[in-house]
C-alpha cells in the first residue's frame, strides 16, 4: 500500500475514535478534533490528487462541492457555514483519493476502517455492561467515543456491510470478520437508535438480493442472530422502562408522540426555509440560525428561550441539504448517488461481494440520512465516502502515475493543500479554545482569553455576556450581546440580553 492508502487509513482512524477529555458537555470534544485530524489528513491527499483523470462520477462530486460553496458565500452565519463546508470539502477529498485504486489496497483499507468501527463499538458494549464508564455524554450512553448512542448505533451500522465483504475471506479472517458482524449487530441492539433499527433490515435484504449466494448468506445470518441475542442480554444501562426494548420496537414508526413528533414537525417547517431560498438554500450550517425564523408554538424541537433553541444539525440529511445548500445541491446528490448505483450495478458481475457491501452502505447511508444526522457528521462521511470510492475506481487508474502534472494541476493541488490546512487551523484555535473554557470554575480572563482565540463560538459569547450581565458590567458584555446578535439573528436569547444591558438600572 503507497502513502495514499496509509493516510486514508489513518483519516479513517481519527475520523471514528479522536476525541478529548475534555469537561465539557459540548459535543465538540467528539467531533471537532475529529474534523481538524481528517482536514489535516486531506493536505498530502489533494497534492497527490494532482496526477489524477477525473471521471463523471468525479465531476458530480465537484459539482455537488460547488453548490455548497456557492450556497456559502450567502450565508449568515460564516463560522457555521465554514465548519459544514470544510467538512462536505474533506469528504470530497477522501472519496476522490479512494478512486485511485492503484495506491490503495480495498481489502485492508476496508479492514482499517472496520476495526475502527468495531473499537468504537466494543467500548460502547462494554460500557453498557458496566465496565467502563465517562466516555459518553449524560444520559447518551452506552456512546464509547462517539458520545452519545445514536452516533455509534449509525457507524455500527454502515460498518456491517464492510464486515459481510470481509467475512468473505479464508480461514481466521472470516471468522474475524463474522465475530465483528456479530457484535456491530448487538450494538446497534443494546443502543435502541429507531432509525438503525428500522434501516438495519433494509441493509441486510440488499446486500442478500445482490450476494445472491447461499453460502455467505447463511454464515452472515448465523453471525447477526447471535448478535441480535448478545444486544438482547441484560445490562446496567439506566433505561426509564422495565422492557426498553419491547418500547423501542412498539414505538419504531411512531411520529404522534416525543422524539418522532419533534423530528416531524422540524421536517415539515424546515420546508418553509426552502421557499424562502430555494435555488441555494439558507447556507451550509446555517439550519440551526434561521429556523427560529419559521418555528411555531407546539413544536417538540424548538425551545424558544433556551440557549439554543435547537440541536445543531437537522435530524434528516436530505431536508437539511435542500434547506440549507438548495435545489441545486439536492440535484446534484440525487445525480451522484444514481451514477454510483448504476456503476456498481454494472460491475456487479466483475466484483460481486464488493458490489454487495457497497451497495447495502450506499442504500444503508441513504435511509439513515431520512431519519437522522448522519452524513452531517465526520465519522459517517468519512466511512462513506472511503468505502464507495474504493468500490468504484476509475477505468484507467494506470493513466495516472504517468499523468503529467501541469501547471493548472500543480497550482488547484497546491490550492486544495492550503485551504485543508488553513481550516485544520481554524478547527484548531476552536479546540484551544474549547480547552481554555472547558471548566466550569473557568475565571472570566480565561473565558475572554478564549474568545479572542476563537471569537465564532458563539456558546462562549453567550456564557460571557450571561456572566457580565449578572454582574451588572455591559459596558463588558456589550461586545459579546453584538456578536451574538450577528451570529443568531433570529434567536431570542441575544435579544433578551440586550434589552436586560438597555433597560433602566
């Protein structure tokens, strides 16, 4: 394997298990490092990508990059929408380097990536057993390093078809890759995540239909019952119903009640964002900012007054992607996602365990993206993106090597190489940052000290101008109070704050 399957696999690897002990209940200790390591990974790539012929398949990705940067340069929240665009840029990068077949050997790369999903996976069971515990967020366990259960219930998940592919192999590395099998299904069990549940079946039917083989079929069923019994065994997670299991599968397509209400009700007025901007969307990121513009009273999703009225992220991947980057970004994932079907539809006959694998994750990814975040997030996009680019290389990879590497190549490698860098930094100032103020007990020095480093945070600003205003200094909390209000537009806490610093003391 050349340098660029080496930094595919450890891109791979940081994407799924980097995170930092940080005390802190933002969600960034988890995903942001993740996003700075796999943006950092990307420099080396785009220089190597300079030799690469770019194909259709190739074309629609850029095509679907040049939406969403052309939706970004619109959009009103520039820290929000330079965090969703320099990860849609990375996954870009890693399914373009993926294609190059002739540097990258499928079999191990796919092995690589697995293994990090079966770390993540492991430490999530062991933690709902009662053997280790604090990796995951208050009440999101058993999360191992992803944080909360959902997240590793949907990389256990798109991770299965990668084990089925392996599991094809000789001697102890089928019986390595049927073990993982087995215990990625258990995970996606004891984590009681809906959307993998209902999308678990719908991944195991496709990739059957297109195995279209008794043998590995049957070894694969075999491996996912004893999984789906290993998820059902007692555990000490703290679940609030003596039969949580028996209530998630009651509860599967319920949308009148809790958590599938709310994500109903965010589907059908984020709608109303798409025909305030239809054509590029409210901006990449720029979901959060914006729906307090079109939420109304009754809406499970929305907390008016809270800090954050909202989650970060859309709980559906294609509505955010038509919400944010626009028609012409949902087009243009529509085209790319038929052109990778077709294509491996085609070499089915050629490669038919990897046509398999590769379209159970692609229709796996799919049907995730209708019923949570999931392609917003680094660890999904990246397994993604790696897995489907290995599965359809281009024709003549051979052609590359002996490419020459022109000018115009040199300089767009150079380009893709400076601004994977400039963006790790950007993410890198945000995690210094975040460590400054990770404390609770945090003095306001060290807060402000963190804000200068990172001034796009926007629950620092929120935390500062809290604090001075409390203390009755908006001379001090006046700075943050504008910030906020040029960041969040739209929500109500800012607001409040200035009217609190404007009223009569």
């Amino acid at each position: 394997m050349t340098h660029t399957g080496w930094i595919l696999r450890a891109a791979l690897l940081a994407a799924t298990l980097a995170w930092l002990p940080l005390p802190t209940s933002s969600f960034d200790r988890y995903h942001l490092v993740r996003e700075a390591l796999l943006l950092l990974a990307c420099a080396p790539l785009c220089w190597m990508l300079r030799r690469a012929q770019l194909d259709r398949i190739d074309a629609l990705v850029g095509a679907l990059l040049a939406a969403t940067i052309a939706s970004a340069l619109l959009a009103s929240n520039a820290a929000l929408t330079a965090r969703a665009t320099a990860l849609t840029f990375a996954g870009a990068v890693i399914f373009w380097s993926a294609r190059a077949h002739e540097g990258v050997d499928v079999e191990r790369l796919w092995a690589w990536a697995l293994g990090g999903v079966v770390l993540l996976a492991a430490l999530a069971l062991l933690e709902a057993h009662g053997v280790i515990y604090g990796l995951s967020w208050p009440g999101r366990a058993p999360g191992s390093l992803a944080g909360q259960r959902n997240a590793v219930a949907h990389a256990s998940l798109l991770a299965l078809p990668l084990a089925l592919r392996l599991a094809e192999q000789a001697g102890v590395r089928r019986a390595l890759a049927l073990g993982a099998a087995a215990l990625l299904v258990a995970t996606v069990i004891v984590t009681r995540t809906r959307a993998a549940w209902l999308v678990l079946p719908l991944v195991v039917v496709t990739w059957i239909w297109v195995r279209a083989d008794l043998a590995p079929t049957l070894q694969a069923l075999a491996a996912m019952a004893v999984g789906i019994a290993a998820g059902l065994l007692p555990n000490r997670l703290a679940w609030r119903s003596a039969t949580p299991y028996a209530d998630t599968l009651r509860g599967l397509v319920d949308a009148r009640h809790g958590s599938g209400l709310g994500r109903v009700t965010q589907l059908w007025r984020s709608l109303a964002l798409v025909a305030q901007a239809p054509l590029l969307g409210v901006g990449p990121g720029n979901w959060q900012v914006h729906y307090p513009r079109v939420a109304r009273a009754g809406d499970a999703g929305f907390a008016p007054y809270a800090a954050f009225p909202t989650a970060r992220l859309l709980t559906n991947d294609w509505m955010a992607l038509l919400a944010e980057r626009g028609l012409a970004a949902l087009i243009g994932a529509l085209l790319l996602a038929a052109a990778l079907a077709r294509r491996l539809w085609r070499q089915r006959a050629d490669d038919a365990p990897t046509t398999a694998a590769a379209l159970a994750l692609g229709v796996g990814a799919a049907a995730l993206a209708l019923l949570d975040a999931v392609l917003q997030t680094v660890t999904p996009l990246a397994l993604v993106a790696t897995a489907m680019g290995t599965a359809v290389p281009r024709h003549n990879p051979q052609r590359e090597s002996a490419a020459p590497a022109t000018r115009r190549r040199a300089l767009a490698a150079g380009l893709c190489c400076a601004a994977c860098i400039a963006m790790a930094a950007w993410h890198a100032a945000s995690l210094t940052s975040l460590a400054i103020s990770s404390s609770p007990a945090a003095r306001l020095a060290e807060l402000e000290r963190a804000a200068r480093i990172a001034p796009q945070r926007s629950a620092l600003r929120l935390r500062l101008a809290r604090a001075y205003v409390a203390m009755d200094r908006c001379d001090q909390a006046l700075p943050h109070i504008g910030a906020l209000r040029r960041q969040l537009p739209f929500h109500a806490i800012p607001q409040q704050l200035a009217r609190a610093c404007a009223a009569p003391r």
